[in-house]
C-alpha cells in the first residue's frame, strides 16, 4: 500500500526535503510550492485539484489552469495520476460530465463521494482503474462510527464476493492505521505529518524538531498495510487512535 504524504510540509527547506526524500507525496495545485522537492526527491506523487478548498472560498476551480499545470510534469516517471476536478455542490451526473471532459492521455481518477449512490460507486470501479473515496454529506469524518457503517455499504459495492476490490481504491483523508487497516486500499493520504509535525514533534520528545516529529509519526504510519481484501470486519484500536 502507497501512503502519500500531502505537502506543502513548511518550516525549512532541508527538513522539508529529508522528510520527502523517498516517500510518496501529494501535492494540491493551489499549493505547488513542494513540487520541486517532490519531483527530485520523491519515489512517487500524485496531485489534487484543490476544488474543495477553492468552493470552500467561494471561488471557482481553474479547470483548463489545473489540466496545463498536470501537462507540464505527467511526463515524470513519478507521476501517479492527477484527481479529476468535481462539482463540490453538483449532482452525480454533473460530476460524470466532468469525468467525460479529462483529456485522456493524463492518468486521472475519479473521485467517489460518500454521499452519492452505491451504484454510482460499483459503476466507477467497474469503469476505472482507479477510484478514490472521499468522505462527505452525512459522513464527513473519517472513522466515526456511522461514516464506518458508510464505508461497509460502499465496501459490498465495490468488491466482488470474495472481498476483492474490482479496482484500485484510494482512500482521500485516510492515512490513519486505525482508518486504513480495515479496508483493501491501493493507497490513503493525508496532510498529518506537514500540519501536526510540531505537536507531534513536542509529543514525542520537546527536543525534536519540526522536520524530525515528522519522520518519526511518518514511520509510525508506513509501518502499517490495509489488507487484501474486505473480510466486512472492523478492526479498531483506542491505542492506534491515540498515537496518529
């Protein structure tokens, strides 16, 4: 399993570039400024369009801006695949359209949205390669205990009856064990180690820095896989919550 770690990680630069040196990154497109230490450092990477966070603002995703931005650096032998922009507020057949506008030379993924119809899941798994899952509507928090009924639903939807996924899944906001350990992924993210390193970093030792409480909560995730197929258990830890 594949976990990318979401950037911008901040503080400096050399700390910034130990902690991305072989792993495998996200990078957003409203903030690219770690894509050169990515591109040179990284095993792997793949980008986010950003929209959430540009609805959130009440401005309107650069569609055409973000598709030029990809073009540049799909070449790359790290890249993975880009998110295919949605419609934050749109219907399932708006956010269809959106899928049917992706030029088709750049890897992309569609994105599955937890509020959205099962069907519309088992038909993205049948008809992708890769579907990442992202949590919304009435289940918005990753882990809670309904958004965890959610993710069983979803689960039949997109394995076939032994449990294995029809596709690749990847699971936006997931890269906790306590999350990612109960489900098939091919890959998770999250934006823990950049956004919480120094809290992390004074929970571990106050003599860390930053760069090095990042390293250390990253370890602590990649020791970690999801399994190969879903089993429809969930496996929790109050230990496993309290360390990520």
């Amino acid at each position: 399993m594949i976990h990318y770690h979401g950037t911008p990680c901040g503080g400096q630069r050399m700390e910034a570039a130990r902690f991305l040196f072989g792993r495998h990154a996200l990078v957003p497109f409203p903030r690219p400024e770690d894509l050169a230490l990515v591109l040179s450092a990284c095993r792997s990477f793949v980008v986010d369009n950003g929209a959430f966070s540009v609805w959130k603002k009440g401005g309107t995703l650069d569609y055409a801006g973000y598709v030029s931005w990809v073009r540049s650096f799909h070449w790359h032998p790290g890249f993975d695949w880009a998110l295919i922009p949605d419609v934050i507020d749109g219907t399932e057949d708006d956010n269809d359209a959106m899928l049917q506008d992706w030029p088709p030379d750049i890897a992309g993924v569609p994105v599955y949205h937890l509020h959205e119809s099962l069907d519309r899941a088992e038909r993205l798994a049948n008809e992708w390669p890769v579907v990442a899952i992202g949590s919304s509507g009435e289940w918005p928090t990753p882990g809670n205990g309904s958004w965890c009924d959610r993710m069983a639903q979803v689960m039949q939807a997109v394995t076939d009856s032994g449990g294995r996924p029809l596709c690749k899944l990847h699971g936006l906001r997931m890269m906790n064990p306590a999350i990612f350990k109960k489900y098939p992924f091919r890959s998770v993210d999250s934006t823990n180690c950049a956004q919480n390193a120094p809290r992390n970093a004074k929970r571990i030792d106050e003599h860390l820095t930053s760069g090095q409480g990042a390293i250390i909560t990253a370890w602590r995730i990649e020791a970690h896989q999801s399994p190969p197929v879903w089993d429809g258990k969930s496996v929790d830890s109050a230990e496993e919550r309290s360390l990520f």
